[in-house]
C-alpha cells in the first residue's frame, strides 16, 4: 500500500484540526512506520503557523483553495489528501486572526469543488474528509442534502457539509468521513474560548449534552485511515470520548484546577446570537437537536477502541497544564 499514502496534501493546515493532523502524520507515536511527505497549500507563507509547519518539513504552497491553479501544483504527484473547509475568508496581513476574518456564505463548498476537480483529475485514491457530527441524522430526517437545504431554518454549515459529503462520495476515491462534534481546543483558544479567569464561555445551551474530542486525536485517527485506507474505506466515524453539558465540563475544569465555586459558565442568549449570526445559531440548533436525538454512547466506545489512548475532557486539562500558561490580563490567550 506505500505507493498510494506516499504522499499527503493537508487542506487547511492552520486550524487547530489540520495542524493536529500534520503532527500526527509527522509524529512516531502512532504508526512510527508511516511518515508520509506532506505538502500544504497556504494564503501567507510568511506568518507564524505556516513558518512552524515549513520547519516540521512541511512543503509549502502559496495559494488559496478555490484558486485552481494553486491548488493544480500542490496536487501534482500527491497520493492521497485530508480536506478540511472552512466559511472564513481571511485577510492577508491579519495573521489568519479568525476575529478578522469574513464569514461567506457557500465558500465551503467553492473550497470542496476546486480541490476534488483537482484530485479525480492527479488520480489521487484517498480522501479523508473532516465534516461535522450528524450529517447522517440530518440525511435521514430529510432524506437528501438537497431537500435540506430547501428548508427556510436549515443551517448552512450543515447544508454546505452535505453537499460535500456527496462530492466526496461521488470522486471515484476511497473516501474516509470523520464526523467531528465540538474540539476540545476551542474551549482554551483565542478563536472561541476561556478568555478571562473564572468565566467559561458557552456556544451551546447551559444544559444541552455536547460530543467532545481532542484535536490531536482526530489527528491520529485520519492518520489511522491514510494508513489502512482498505479497513476506513466509505466509513463514517463520529470520534468522541466525552458527552457534557458546558455545566459538566465548567465543573470539570474547576474540579481540576482546585476552584470549585469560582467558575461559571455564560452563555450568548440563543435569540441575540440568531440577531448576530443566524448562520451559527441555526447550526447550534441543528448540533443540539442531534445531540439529544442520538445516543452516541456507541460512537464513544468505537473511538476507545480504534484509539485507546483518547483522552476525555478531564485527561485533557491535565495534559494541556489546566490552563496554567495562560495571561488572563491579556484580552484572548491560548494554551501553549
């Protein structure tokens, strides 16, 4: 199977999921045997994450992913590729802040089309796609990504996350789907997370059950899959090793840190976000809804299986230092 994983395209390599999959795939802890190249395509070379990844080995390309001709070169002669997609068009100069980033509308599924044009045309024979958690709920309760996107209240990310699942099913490769629920890291980050001493942010309703997982595991399992692509072949998998309320996992962290009664959990009130960002309320609704609809108490299990090292919420806080290097006087901070 070497000749066809031998070498690896990560798109987009700088959110906190592909960065974790580049580790992966350059790490000797899973897998030390398979250590493909890898290649990256990147808006601004000259930034801090695209400069770390060129020094872990990374070969760098300049481009963005709707841009074809980019995204020709950085295909040419690859193997296989991890496709990540993101709706936040960023600005060059900016450092790829996700806080001054734009937010566009079918940007997703533009990024998706150019990539997999480009892949069935190198003859490339693996695809990993990360898609969000419950794309096959939404499809049953719907039966089609296009009678969803009929509807007046679906959310876009899900809608866009279909239509891409069906690309990627259609492109003629073996294709792997990694369903991902809510990342640990962005409970800790400067994208969406603990800011300021005490106070733990929540997307999600106070009460609603929220699917976690680690970045780094997610990394380690499209590794997994790069790595038998016959076994992951037109697989769904939905990794989680926790299911929490932001109640639970306030508490966890509190437990963990020695601060039990100084922490809350806030929350942005569901109609304010639908006034700022319908777009995200709705995909916090669609989220919620499957996440009570569907026991993912089997999806926990296959993960602890597939993966025995995953960590939960709790062995997660104390690996990262349970936020200890974090400045809480500065205004956003993630964990080092």
């Amino acid at each position: 199977m070497g000749d066809c994983r031998d070498c690896v395209v990560v798109f987009d390599p700088l959110g906190e999921v592909g960065a974790a999959t580049i580790r992966a795939l350059f790490s000797k802890e899973k897998i030390p045997e398979f250590r493909p190249r890898v290649r990256t395509l990147v808006q601004d070379p000259e930034c801090k994450a695209a400069k770390a990844l060129e020094e872990m080995g990374v070969v760098l390309y300049h481009g963005d992913m709707t841009d074809a001709k980019a995204v020709e070169k950085v295909m040419d002669g690859a193997d296989a590729m991890v496709l990540l997609t993101t709706s936040l068009k960023f600005k060059q100069g900016t450092n790829l802040d996700p806080k001054k980033a734009k937010w566009v509308r079918g940007l997703q599924v533009e990024q998706a089309r150019t990539v997999i044009r480009s892949a069935i045309k190198n003859e490339l024979q693996i695809v990993v796609y990360m898609s969000v958690v419950g794309t096959e709920y939404v499809l049953e309760k719907y039966k089609s990504a296009e009678m969803y996107n009929k509807k007046w209240n679906r959310s876009i990310i899900y809608g866009e996350k279909l239509i891409i699942e069906d690309m990627v099913k259609a492109s003629g490769m073996m294709w792997t789907i990694i369903q991902t629920p809510m990342v640990m890291e962005l409970l800790a980050s400067a994208n969406q997370g603990i800011t300021k001493k005490g106070k733990f942010p929540s997307a999600y309703k106070r009460t609603a059950s929220v699917g976690l997982i680690s970045c780094e595991d997610i990394g380690k399992l499209a590794k997994m899959a790069l790595y038998n692509p016959d076994d992951w072949d037109k697989q769904y998998f939905t990794p989680m090793t926790d299911k929490l309320t932001p109640i639970e996992q306030c508490e966890i962290l509190a437990q963990a840190r020695g601060e039990i009664g100084l922490w809350d959990v806030t929350c942005t009130p569901r109609p304010l976000l639908f006034m700022m960002k319908p777009h995200w309320a709705r995909t916090l609704d669609t989220a919620e809804e499957i996440f009570e609809k569907v026991d993912h108490g089997a999806a926990i299990r296959a993960t602890k299986k597939v993966l025995p090292e995953a960590v939960n919420l709790r062995e997660w806080y104390q690996k990262k230092g349970l936020l200890g290097n974090m400045d809480w006087t500065e205004p956003s901070c993630v964990v080092s």
